[in-house]
C-alpha cells in the first residue's frame, strides 16, 4: 500500500466520522433507528480503515506505473479529500465565531468543569473537593443540559436517559438543595493536568475552547514536521479533510489537551523526554491511559524493555508530581474525581455498539457484560499490537481507542482524534518521499503547491508539477 493511498484512506476515515459525529448528535437529540445504525456503522467502518491503513509491513514505495483503471479511483479518492479539506478548513475559518451553533462556550461539563476548577485552583482552594456545580453553573450561565446524569436519586428509575424534562426538573430541585445533589456529577473527573494547564489561560480570561484549536494546530504541525517534504502539501490537504478534526474541536472538545502531548511523545518516543512528555497526557486525562501498553510496547521493540521501564517510570513520575498536592490535600476526594468514569453510575451513551441498544435495535445489556466486552477487545488489540511489534510498529496508536467500541460509555469523543493519532503512526514509518512525477503517475491531488526543488547545478525552483498545479 502506497504512502499516498494510505494517507487519502485516512483522510476519507476521518470524513466519515465528520458525517457520523453529526449524524449522532442530532439523534441523541431525536432519537432514530436508521440513523443510530449509521453512526455505529460509520464509526466502526472509519476505525477499520484506519487499522487497516497502519496494519502494513512498512515498504510503502510508490510505483512507478499504475493501471489506468487505478489512477482514475485514486485521483477520484483525492479530489473528494481535497472537497473534504475545504470543508475541514472551514471549521477553522469560523472558529471564532462558532461555539457549534451554541450561544455558550461551554458545550459539555469537561469544559464548564475544568475551567472552574482551574478558577478554585487560582483562588487556592481544592476542586476535587470545593467545587459547587451549581454555583459554577449559575456563573457561567448554563444548567442541566451541560451536565452529567448519574442513575441515582431523581433519576434512579430511568431506563436510558433523562428527558430534557427530568433533568430540569432535578435541577430545580438541587439548585434549592444543592447538598442533595446525588443526581449530576459534580467533581472534576478527570487528572490534575486538566485544569492545572488551563489556569494561566483562565486567569487571562480568554475562551479554553480557542486554547484547545491551538493544541490542535499545534499536533497537526507536528505530524508535518515528520513527514517527507514531497508528502507534506498531501498530508496537510489529508489533515484538513479528515474534517473530524477540526469540526468537533471548534464544537467544543478539551481532549487535545491530551492529544498534543500523546502525539508529541509517539512521533519522537526514542527520545529522552518522551516518557516526560507522554507523562503530561497521562495527568491530563484518563483516554491517555488506553495508550500506555502500546505506547510501551513500541517502545521496547526498537529499544528494549529496560528503555520502556525507564519510560513507564518518567510518565509515573510526572503522574504523581502533578497530582500530589491534591492527593495530600484530600485522597478520597481525589480518587472520587479520578475513578468517577467507572464508579460513578453513568447513563449508557456513546456512538458505538451500546448505541444500537439505546435506539431500541438490541437489547440493553448490563454494564458489566459491556465491560467484558471491551476487556476482551483490549486483549486482541494488544495481542495484536505485540504480534506485530516489530513489522508494524505504529500499529498500536490506533489500536488503543478500538476497546472503548464496545463500551457502556463510548462516546464519540473518544473516536474523532483518531485520524490524528493515525497520521502520526504513518509519518513514523519509512515513507518513500513523493516527487512531483510519482504523485502524477498515481493521480494525487492536493490544495498545496509542492514544494520547489533545487536542481544540483542550478538556485532555480523547479516549474510546478501538474500534480501541484491540481
């Protein structure tokens, strides 16, 4: 599979799951059969091409000559990826005037929570153990619809999830009463890192939302400075039209606060620092841990596992240093905040198999066997990853969300970076540079210009290839 085919497949991935995050919003809104079966189907499809995508031996030249019939799918699949960077640029374009058709910058609790966190943490107070949601709320002009239901109290006899009524309702009543509150998760749940990064922001009083954009640009700058220089204008055509991205981080999602470091620490993991770096991710939130085993595992099969210890060590380290002085303030308090994803009696939501059940097309299982369902998806993914540790390194960076398919919770969130991680495994492997001449021959496009070559006699730029020119 040739670098350009691999890069166009993972664009048009990350197109899919642009279409299929919108598709689950609006049923979650209003819910739908058919378009439940969409967004399970285009999820799972857009993670299959992906794995299959990264699941080569690494030899990724590209050849010489193609059948005709070829060149015409291949240019077919670019112009579609060009079609698509338009419309993932866009998202950037009305960046600071979008908040996802929203009049509020706090799209869901992570956002709302985290930055009041971050506002306790700069008065010097605990958040794992001050935090008021409904104070928090009252300031930030939000209610019931940006929160977490939890099925307990109010809401312990609802089945799938709270109307729109029940949870005004609870509100009301919490608002008058807030010790009671047993309904709306109220702790930060998530690492230190999380609100402890976006103090310095909050504290200026800038939009986190536009901090988040930034950390996206930032990982997306990143996966270019590791690709090839004749691969870049395709890889930053395919990075755009993985629209996925940048839609649903202009919409509101804290996750590349994560993401950057995660990113940072694969491209570069031989480095020194990059069980330093990889620590950040892990303190920021707790998605950064699905990766550890495979981010350790592609680790000692270049280095050994005395370096993959030494870097499981760093990443503790950072772990423990961001998180102590919560930890010494109130433990209990702290592990409520961390562990409330799995001990906290969530409603079951998501855009993967259990999405099928809350539209009334399977059956609602018990959490449990969600659980075991996703444990024994972690085992084939990391049987996998440990397989093929030394043929296809960069596999594990996308084998690491596959579990969360199959969980009681698998919210889209923890889908859409996909793309991301993945172009950041494909720059890894030994991609043969793409001259102006091969990409002709394959029939790639792309919105940028390539870059000019200088000939060995002569300053001269090179005259734009036709594949530039496209």
């Amino acid at each position: 599979m040739g670098a350009l085919v691999r890069v166009a497949a993972v664009a048009l991935a990350g197109s899919v799951l642009y279409y299929a995050g919108i598709v689950n919003s609006m049923v979650i809104e209003r819910p739908d059969r058919l378009g439940a079966v969409l967004v399970v189907l285009g999820v799972g499809a857009a993670v299959t091409v992906i794995v299959v995508a990264l699941a080569w031996d690494g030899r990724s030249g590209e050849r010489r000559s193609a059948p005709r019939r070829d060149v015409f799918v291949h240019r077919a699949a670019w112009l579609v990826v060009c079609v698509m960077a338009l419309v993932g640029a866009s998202w950037l374009v009305i960046a600071p005037r979008q908040h996802s058709n929203d009049w509020t910058p706090y799209h869901n609790d992570a956002i709302a929570l985290n930055e009041c966190a971050a506002r306790l943490l700069l008065a010097g107070r605990d958040p794992y153990l001050d935090l008021d949601l409904f104070a928090c709320y009252g300031r930030l002009g939000i209610g019931a619809d940006r929160t977490t239901p939890l099925r307990r109290g109010m809401f312990s006899e609802v089945p799938v999830y709270p109307s729109d009524d029940e949870l005004d309702a609870a509100w009301v009543a919490r608002v008058r009463d807030s010790a009671a509150n047993v309904e709306f998760e109220w702790r930060p749940s998530y690492p230190a890192l999380s609100f402890v990064l976006i103090a310095p922001w909050v504290r200026l009083g800038w939009d986190t939302n536009v901090l988040y954009v930034f950390c996206l640009l930032a990982a997306m700058t990143l996966v270019l400075v590791r690709t090839p220089a004749g691969l870049r204008p395709f890889m930053l055509t395919a990075l755009f039209a993985a629209a996925s991205l940048t839609a649903f981080t202009v919409g509101g999602s804290a996750d590349l606060l994560y993401a950057l470091p995660l990113v940072a620490a694969w491209l570069w993991r031989e480095r020194r620092w990059s069980g330093l770096v990889y620590g950040i991710a892990v303190a920021t939130k707790q998605l950064a841990w699905f990766f550890a085993p495979f981010f350790l595992i592609a680790v000692a099969a270049r280095q050994g596992w005395r370096v993959a210890l030494r870097r499981a060590a760093e990443a503790a380290a950072v772990f423990v240093l961001a998180n102590t002085p919560f930890i010494v303030a109130d433990p209990g308090s702290w592990l409520a905040g961390i562990l409330a994803p799995v001990a906290d009696p969530m409603f079951p939501r998501g855009a993967g198999l259990v999405f099928l059940a809350t539209n009334g097309l399977a059956p609602l299982w018990p959490p449990l066997l969600y659980t075991a369902l996703e444990a024994i998806a972690g085992g084939v993914c990391l049987l996998a990853a440990w397989r093929t540790r030394h043929s296809r390194p960069e596999l594990g960076i996308v084998l690491a969300p596959v579990p969360l398919f199959f969980a009681y919770r698998s919210l889209f969130s923890y889908f859409f970076l996909l793309p991301l991680f993945a172009f950041a495994g494909l720059v890894r492997l030994p991609l043969v540079d793409v001259g102006p001449a091969a990409a002709r021959l394959t029939g790639a496009l792309t919105l940028f210009a390539l870059p000019a070559r200088l000939g060995p006699r002569s300053r001269r730029p090179v005259e734009a290839s036709p594949a530039a020119a496209d």
